[in-house]
C-alpha cells in the first residue's frame, strides 16, 4: 500500500478512536486530503468497511484514490465540496453511516504547492480556490473590493488587529496580483513582533472568504443529523478559532433540549437534544505529535455521537427548564460573520 511522504495526518489515532471504527462500518472523511485519516479508518474497518472520501480539491482526490485504490469498491472518492454533503450520499446510497470526520484547514500538501496560492513563502497568483472551476480567486477580493469591505474581511476572517491600515495600503497599491507582492505589503504595515509570519492572518481571511469555509462548515455539520445512523460519532478537527466556535456552537445545541430564554415559564421550542457530547474539553494533540508535525500545534478535536428519538425523549424528560440557563448560543450568532460577509461582497 502507498505511504503519505507529503502530508501527515493530525491526530490520526484520536480521530479514529474518536469515530469508534469497526468492522464492516461505513465512515465517510469530508475532507479526505491525501487520504492519511481515510487509510486508517479503512485498516481498522475491514472486513466489510466502506469509507466515502469528498475533496473540493481535485489534485487531493486524485492523490486519495491513488492511496486508496488497493481497497477498491470500499474507498469512494468523490471530488466535491463537502457542503454538498447530503447529495452526494443520496446519488452514492450511501447513508445511514457510524461516522462522519471533518479535518479542516488547508493541508501542507496544499501550502506546498505553488499554484495555489494560499502561502506567502511561495511566489504564486493570489488564487486561494480549493476548486480551480470556481469563478471566485483572491485576486478578485483583493482588487476590487471597497476599503472598507477588505477591512471587514480581513478583521471577521482573520481577526486582524490591523485590518484597517492593511486595507488602506492594499487599495493604495493595485493592482495585486501573486503573493509575494500581498506579503511584502503586509510587512510594511504590521511589525513581526509575533512567532508567525505578520502575513499569517490576512492570507487566512482571503482564503476563507474565497471558499465560503465557515458558511460551508455550518451548512454540512446540519447535514450531518440525518446521515448518521443511531451511535453514529461526528468527529471534527479545527485548526482556528472562527472553526472551533461554530463547531463548539453546533454541538452544544444539538446536544440540548429546550433552547428558549431561561425566562419564559415553559418550553415553546420544543427542541430535541440530536447528539451527545463525548468530550466536553478540546482534544488536543501531544507534545511528541506537536514536535514531529508543527502543524498538529492549533488542532482542537470535538467529538460527539448521535442519539436517536426515544434517547432525546429520555433525557429532555430528566431536564428541567432551569437547566437551560446555560448560555446556549443560537444558530444565527454563529452565521453572524458569514452574514456580515455575504450582504457586502457582491462580486460577480
């Protein structure tokens, strides 16, 4: 079988003792990559396993059904954004699953590769598309966004501290066109008092921008309700904390009865808890994982199982209204950046 030499999966053995894999179980890897997490499910599932592997990025999927084409039928490996998560188990039969993981972020198989754009250590076109067929490029934001629309973006996206002033620089500089020449004027702007490089957190905001991440990350996590089957684990690793939040905010309200404002003397909602929380503390990597893969440093596994109708019954029925007074933070707090986001950026 081939070996990964470009991309190390983080968190592997968590992962795959999070997702509880078993034999002849079928698991679907929203962001397959290389295929490093999708190998080892597969491993630890055989006899009978099947894994579904989706990948907006074709040179990942291609290099996922090379690694995995000693499986055969049980590795599928479908090159589509995973917000398209429900079409494509429908199209493939492919649900009811025991498990669905999400490692997001961008891969250092992806920073590696020049023609994307997404690192400023590498001369490139500012691109940033995990999917080339998208009309949508950096370099679009970049050139013909207002001012204050870049500010915004860089500040929502990245949590840039000096969006504004690396705003005002880029729209007094176009046209811009490769990385080089974005990070050579960042560094003009923001002084490399930090670890990280001073372009670290504008290249994140661009990138996430341009492929809608955390509007796609909320859109697939909804969907994930209806394709795991009863103990079903949902399983996801987050490399920042715009990610974290929105996954932390699903699964607290999934794994929550009633949602209504603890002074209302009676459940209106109606809501029924879906999951379960297996860890209610990140899960983060070892020192000896930091050390040997410097990436694996920010990574935050969530995990949390699914639990049917009659379980949610059994436990909303123990659960006072009072108990609600935990802060519970509703959907469309999470959507709020997104929001901000789509009602300023009109680029055809």
């Amino acid at each position: 079988m081939p070996t990964d030499t470009i991309h190390i999966p983080v968190l592997l053995k968590e992962a795959v003792d999070a997702l509880s894999v078993r034999p002849g179980g079928r698991y679907i890897d929203c962001t397959v990559g290389a295929g490093g997490h999708a190998e080892t499910i597969l491993q630890h599932s055989a006899p009978g396993g099947q894994l579904l592997g989706i990948d907006a990025d074709p040179i990942a999927t291609a290099l996922a059904q090379n690694r995995l084409a000693y499986y055969g039928k049980s590795a599928l490996i479908i090159n589509d954004n995973f917000v398209n998560l429900s079409n494509i188990c429908s199209s493939h039969d492919f649900e009811p699953v025991n498990g669905i993981l999400f490692d997001l972020g961008i891969s250092s198989m992806q920073l590696s590769e020049s023609g994307h754009g997404f690192s400023f250590q590498h001369g490139a076109p500012l691109d940033m598309r995990f999917d080339p067929n998208q009309k949508l490029s950096a370099a679009d934001i970049v050139n013909t966004c207002t001012e204050t629309e870049l500010a915004r973006i860089l500040f929502e996206f990245g949590e840039e501290t000096y969006s504004r002033q690396i705003a005002n620089l880029i729209v007094r500089s176009r046209p811009l066109f490769t990385t080089d020449q974005l990070a050579t004027l960042i560094e003009k702007v923001k002084p490399r008092r930090e670890r990280i490089h001073p372009a670290t957190k504008t290249f994140q905001a661009l990138r996430i921008a341009v492929n809608e991440e955390l509007n796609h990350l909320e859109l697939a996590l909804q969907q994930t309700m209806t394709l795991l089957g009863h103990d079903g684990m949902l399983v996801v690793i987050s490399y920042h904390s715009l990610e974290d939040r929105i996954v932390k905010n699903f699964m607290r309200r999934e794994s929550t009865g009633c949602l209504c404002h603890p002074s209302l003397p009676q459940c209106a909602c109606h809501h029924q808890p879906r999951l379960k929380l297996v860890n209610k503390q990140i899960i983060a990597p070892s020192l000896a994982e930091e050390i040997a893969n410097p990436r694996s440093r920010s990574a935050k596994l969530r995990v949390a199982r699914r639990i049917s109708n009659s379980d949610a019954l059994t436990n909303s029925s123990r659960r006072s209204h009072a108990s609600t007074s935990k802060k519970i933070i509703p959907a469309h707090s999470a959507n709020r950046k997104r929001n901000l986001f789509s009602t300023t950026l009109n680029l055809n």
